[in-house]
C-alpha cells in the first residue's frame, strides 16, 4: 500500500483573478472620486487646473492654433488678461475646436487662432467662409461660428475692439469687382455684418482690406494662394488715448493747436 500523502495545513487561498479584480475595483474607485473632486470645485479652479495641466505638456505650443496659453498671451500682446479675458479666450478656442470637427468630416479648411501684435486673431480661411467668386457667407458651419463669436464677445468683453481684415491671392479680380482691394473688403464687411446681427457694438468694430498685399505665403502655388485668401478678426485691447495729454503739454507751452 502507498503511503498516504500528508494534507497542507496552508489556508485555502483566494483565485488569482480575484486579486487582479480587487485592483480595478481600487482604481476604478480612485477614478469616481477624483471626479467627484473635480464637478465641486469653481470654474477658476478647474480652468487653472487645465492650464497647468497644458504648460506641463507643452499642450498645442507648437502645433495646432485653436487654443492659446495664457502664458503665452501675456508675452505677446498688451490685452489686459483679466478672467474674463481669458475665458473669452477659452470659449472661443472651444466654438473653433467644434467648428474644425464638423468640417473637417468634409476636408474642409480649418480655423485657427494665433497670437498677434495687439492681441489675438482668429483666421479663417476664405474657402470656408464663401463660395468661388463670392463675397457671401453660405457656408453654415461658418455662420453659426460668427454667431457664437458674436454673442461671447457682447457676453463677456467691453474693453476690446475688433479688427477685421479681408485679404486675396494675386489672382485676377472678378466681377462686378474693380480689383482685390474691393473684394478683400466686401468679405470682410459679411464678416462684420454677422456679428453686428449679434449685438455686436459697430463702434467697437472697423474694416479693413488689404487685397494681395499681405500674403502668408507664396502666390506661385494652389496652396499657398490657399492661404493667402482670408479673412481675420483681431482682438485689441483699448489704448489710453494720449490726445488730450499732448494737447495739455502744447498749450502749457504756449502754442495754440487748430482742431
């Protein structure tokens, strides 16, 4: 007869995969509870939560153009960055982003927002905003990302003008347009025309065409006349006008000044 084999007096253990489950349980609760943590704090909070999160990941700095870091803003431009600046920032940034995935289902132009000498700008591509030949806005996607600009910008900002300039390629004119010039300003002026329909102050708003003469890019090729053929919308804080100082310093001084 064999000899019998002695029985373990280890515990019986727990299977494997329950360990492995215990940990996803672990995390998964960690994962609810920080977003819990999250939906109770302020929007000041999350927003600077998310801008750090940005900087650390060098998140859109070299790249895409839809967003803005705030670092970034106060370097280049004299806008004062208040909240609410950027939070006009942020929510513009996001109607771009919405408005780049709708038609980016079409391959269509996307719109970009960059810093500039003033301020910001939005560029939108003249592909996007009309049709060959044209100086109507029919695009929908395009009207709808006027308007959502238009109603952010008489929501939050009252210390901002806005610039908004028409550009073409070198190509001919066409009709019943004389020359780009004309052109660059009748597509700026459907620009201005949308976000006046908003509510948008017409003192805080001015045209300006500059036809071929500032192009991004080479004239020689598709793409670069691509480019070239735009519409902007500047951002620009108000500037303490410095008129009456002058004018005070030149009567002090005993010279008469003709208005």
């Amino acid at each position: 007869m064999g000899k019998k084999k002695c029985k373990c007096d280890c515990p019986v253990c727990l299977p494997a995969w329950l360990a492995a489950f215990g940990d996803l349980m672990s995390l998964l609760l960690c994962f609810f509870v920080l977003l819990l943590s999250m939906s109770t704090m302020d929007a000041k909070k999350v927003s600077d939560a998310v801008g750090s999160l940005s900087g650390a990941l060098s998140v859109l700095e070299g790249g895409m153009k839809t967003e803005i870091s705030q670092e970034r803003m106060q370097q280049a431009t004299p806008l004062e960055t208040t909240e609410e600046t950027t939070d006009t920032v942020n929510k513009i940034s996001s109607a771009a982003t919405e408005t780049n995935e709708m038609t980016k289902q079409t391959s269509g132009p996307a719109i970009t927002i960059e810093e500039a000498e003033e301020g910001f700008m939005i560029n939108l591509p003249a592909e996007l905003l009309f049709k060959e030949k044209s100086v109507l806005i029919e695009n929908e996607d395009a009207i709808l990302f006027l308007k959502r600009i238009g109603l952010i910008f008489t929501q939050t900002q009252s210390d901002v003008d806005i610039s908004i300039q028409g550009h073409t390629d070198n190509t001919q004119a066409f009709k019943p347009y004389k020359n780009n010039w004309e052109i660059s300003t009748a597509r700026a002026i459907s620009v201005l025309q949308i976000l006046e329909a908003q509510g948008v102050d017409p003192m805080k708003m001015g045209v300006t065409g500059y036809g071929a003469y500032r192009p991004r890019a080479t004239n020689e090729t598709p793409k670069g006349r691509a480019k070239n053929r735009r519409v902007e919308i500047h951002f620009i804080g108000n500037k303490p006008k410095q008129k009456d100082k002058a004018k005070q310093s030149i009567l002090d001084a005993g010279i008469e000044v003709k208005e």
